[in-house]
C-alpha cells in the first residue's frame, strides 16, 4: 500500500484503539500501553520498509541485507522463545507482526515484554530503559489471564489497521511525532489532575518557545520535561537540526514517554535523564550544574516537601538567593533554572501560579533579589482553565542573563508587563489559546512598548515603589469605564413595556371570553 494516510486519519485510528482499554484499565496507566504500542507499530513498518527495499536489492541474501538494515537508526533483533503452549522453540523477528501472527496465544502478555526487552537491549545507546516501567502481563493493571489475553489480542488487531500502517511510504516522521502527541492530549483530558505529570498544553509550549527564541547552535533545556512535548516545540523554533536538547524528569513512566516522543520525531540524540531535578539533577558536567542557552519549564506549581530541608547545603549553591518554604517549590525550580542558564546570555521562560508574583516572607525576598540583579524581563498574564489539571490562571516569568552585570543588555533595567488573561477560545472543558493570541503576545514582547489596557514597561524605580510585587494588575490598567446610565430614559422604556403588556394581557382575556362562549 502506497497512497498516504492523512494526519487525521492515523489520529481518529489510533484514538478508536484505546476503546479496548477504556473501561478495564485506569486512563492514567492506559496511554502507556497504547503509546508503547504505537511506538512497537511505527518502528516494526520502518523496519519492515526498509527491509523489503533491500530485499529488492539483494534477493534472499540475509546477511546482506542485515549489514544494511543495521546502519539504520535502530536495529529489531530475532528472538528465540520455547512455547509454553506446544513446547516447540521458535525463532522470530522482535517486531509488532510477529506478535500479531500469535495473538491469539495464552502468554500473549509475556511475549510482548520479550520482544520489547530484545528491541530494548539491541538497541541501548538509543532505547535503554524505555519499557522497564511497562508490564503487559500485569494482572494488577490488565487483569487475570483470559481477561487480559483478551485485551492484548484486541489491542494488536485495532493496531494492525490499514489506516496505521506508518510505512516511512505512506506517513511521514512528523506524522507519527503529531499522533504521538495528540494522543498525550487526549490522554491528558481523561487523566484530568493526573495529567500534569506529563503534559503541557501544546499552544502553552509554542508561547514559551517563541518567547525565548531558541537559535541555531543553541543548547536547549527542560529540567521538568514531562514527555518532552515543550523541548520538541522549542526545537522547531531553531528552524534547523543544529541545537541540543536535555531533559530531566522524576516519573519513570513519563520519562519513557519522553524518550520515545523524541525518538518519534527524530531527535534520537536528545539527553533526557531519569532524576529528582532539585534533589539530584543528572544534566552535571565536573560536579557543576550543565549550562545552556535556553532553559525552559511548566514545573508542578507549589510543590510541596520538594527538599527545603536539605536545600541550605546544596552542593551546587542554587538556592544562594534564598531557601523557598518548604510547602512551595516554585521558586526552587526557578533558581534551578537560572542558575541552569548560561552566565551573561541564557534565557529562561517559566510558567508559574499567580501567587509566585506577590506572596511574601521567604519568597518575596527571593523574587526582590531577582528584581535587583535585573534578570527578570517580562511577565505575562495567560488566561484561566488553560490546563487539565487547574482552572487557575497563570503567568509566564521570562529571565534574560544578558541583562545581569557584564552582559549585553545591563543597561536595560525595565520590566514588560502583559495582560493576556481576557484573550482567549472559550472550551466546555478547557480554554485555548489561538495563534492569533500568541502573535499578539509574542509580537508586543519583541516590541516592548506600552499597549492600552494590554501592557505596560515598567522601571525598576516603580516595581521598588510597589514592594516588588509583581502581581499583574498593579502595572496594566484594565479597568474598563461601565457605560453612563440614562436613569429617565430607562424609566420611560419601562413604563411603555407595562403599556404594552396591559394591552396584551387585555387582547388575551378577550380572545378567552370568545372561546368560551
């Protein structure tokens, strides 16, 4: 099959897929299966394509064609298995068809972790790692064995599709990353609060990547990074395949997820680490902090018990500025970050509760001492319900160190406040941000001018005079005059409506006495 498959299609498909699973299977430890299968489909049809290209080429010679198919990006080894049901031993490719072609045996589940483990461990410099959190013969997660036998035979038959087939003919690498992630979306909304662990709302990504313009050449960052999908959206910004992304994320689960979406959309040499960010970050070169270019994040808001206790003795002195309480991690991540960024130059974008702009105590002094060494460039007011797991409004905070001492920008000592919280596409369950309302946003950033009841620039002098606090109000003025109110005119308009319904009230009670006469 040759003609291309539309994005559509492939998503609709793939979403049709998890319907087995709907209902048996919590939707917080669903999308793992099905992302994992999705993940086996896509590289078994590469695999697949690329194979019967060189079988063209080379007839039946295997070995030919095995030299070839292991200068690809990966590798799918043969596995050898002694079935339990026939007791014969078997040997065959680690591939989405082979299990397919034995979906219908009674360790179904325990085939399906052999083959990922074999495609795992043929291909460590790349996958390592990737499906230690995933059991397809868990009875806890799927079931006892008839039920779960019958889940996993459903769920290979909905994945062996005509509409998923993602031969590199048909469906391009973008393709695949745009199911990869649509998914996660979806995911997202049925997760509900449980959906903050790994995702960021897509056009929420697409506003910080824009606002701290990665470049080419650029090392790029997310020290929270979820599956990944902010970290994809600033490398679109580069424009170009020259940057570098790093990750850290403490889920297990989700940190596959984030390995495989970035193998998804080929960026296979991305450094994405399993860890606790504040308490035992993996991105470390020589006993120091990784620097770069861009660091960019939507960590967990108020984070409680995140390490405040051991935070004084940090052995990479982040928290110099300020220990936060530790009932609130917001302002632990943000001194992660910026102590992440490159001195004199990284940019830094963060999305943050609004409480993070003026709450005081331990945090205030935090916030004003960030203020004082001018690294802070601009806030931005987003709407409220932009996120499944919170109906509050948030804020972007974006730090620029090429205004700290010594840097390109030292002498520029403003703020730019924007009021973006009244702009947006109303949802039944969710708000969204068009692109109209990120040009807007990005657009009055780059201009850092005043708009009317949108934005303000701010000096230092009036940010000192309101006591550092950043709470968005007190800079943009979006009071908006209520319309003078014609008292006599209004009274009027009343007295002729009570005109008007005596006359009907009269027509009524006439037309009654003729019907019932």
């Amino acid at each position: 099959m040759t003609d291309k498959v539309k994005q559509s299609e492939i998503n609709a498909t793939a979403w049709a897929a998890c319907d087995t699973f709907r209902g048996p299977v919590d939707p917080a430890q669903y999308k793992d299966y099905i992302l994992v299968m999705l993940f086996l489909k896509y590289i078994s049809d590469v695999w697949k394509d690329h194979y019967e290209k060189y079988q063209e080429q080379y007839g039946d010679n295997e070995e030919r064609i095995r030299r070839k198919l292991e200068r690809e990006r990966f590798l799918l080894p043969y596995v050898e298995y002694k079935d339990k049901d026939t007791g014969k031993k078997e040997r065959f490719i680690a591939d989405f068809y082979s299990l397919y072609e034995r979906r219908g045996r009674s360790n179904i589940g325990d085939l399906i972790n052999i083959v990922l483990d074999a495609i795992e461990e043929e291909n460590k410099v790349k996958l390592e790692g990737v499906f230690r959190n995933i059991d397809f013969n868990s009875e806890a997660n799927l079931g006892k064995t008839k039920d779960r036998n019958r889940l996993l035979k459903h769920i290979l038959e909905d994945f062996n599709k005509p509409q998923l087939d993602m031969s590199p003919s048909r469906v391009s690498e973008d393709v695949i990353g745009n199911t990869y992630i649509y998914l996660i979306e979806r995911f997202a909304s049925d997760a509900g609060k449980k959906a903050g662990e790994f995702y960021t709302p897509h056009k929420v990504s697409e506003l910080l990547a824009k606002l701290v313009r990665p470049k080419k050449g650029d090392r790029i960052c997310d020290p929270t990074c979820g599956s990944a999908g902010l970290l994809i959206e600033a490398a679109k910004e580069v424009g170009t395949k020259d940057f570098a992304l790093f990750g850290m994320e403490v889920n297990g689960s989700t940190w596959a997820l984030a390995r495989m979406n970035m193998f998804l959309h080929g960026m296979d040499s991305a450094r994405i680490e399993w860890c606790n960010t504040l308490n035992s970050p993996a991105l470390v070169e020589k006993d120091r902090l990784m620097k770069f270019n861009i660091v960019v994040a939507n960590p967990p808001f108020s984070l409680d018990k995140w390490g405040a206790d051991v935070a004084e003795n940090d052995r990479f002195n982040r928290f110099w500025r300020g220990v936060p309480p530790k009932s609130k991690g917001d302002y632990a991540f943000i001194s992660h970050m910026i102590e992440a960024a490159i001195e004199k130059e990284g940019r830094v974008a963060v999305v943050v509760p609004h409480g993070v702009l003026f709450r005081g105590a331990a945090e205030g002094r935090i916030r004003q001492k960030l203020i004082e060494d001018n690294l802070l460039d601009a806030v931005v007011g987003l709407p409220g319900n932009l996120f499944p797991t919170t109906s509050i409004p948030v804020a972007i905070l974006v730090f620029d160190r090429s205004r700290e001492k010594g840097g390109a920008k030292e002498s520029q000592r403003d703020v730019l406040f924007i009021d973006a919280s009244r702009e947006f596409q109303s949802g039944k369950n969710q708000n969204t941000l068009l692109n109209e309302h990120i040009e807007k946003i990005v657009s009055t950033y780059k201009a850092r001018k005043a708009v009317e009841k949108y934005a303000h620039v701010a000096t230092f002098e009036e940010i000192k005079e309101n006591d550092f606090n950043l709470n968005i109000p007190r800079y943009v003025d979006t009071f908006e005059e209520e319309e003078e109110i014609d008292v006599f005119a209004v009274q009027k308009e009343i007295e002729e409506l009570e005109k008007e319904l005596a006359e009907v009230r009269g027509e009524m009670a006439e037309k009654l006495r003729e019907i019932s006469v």
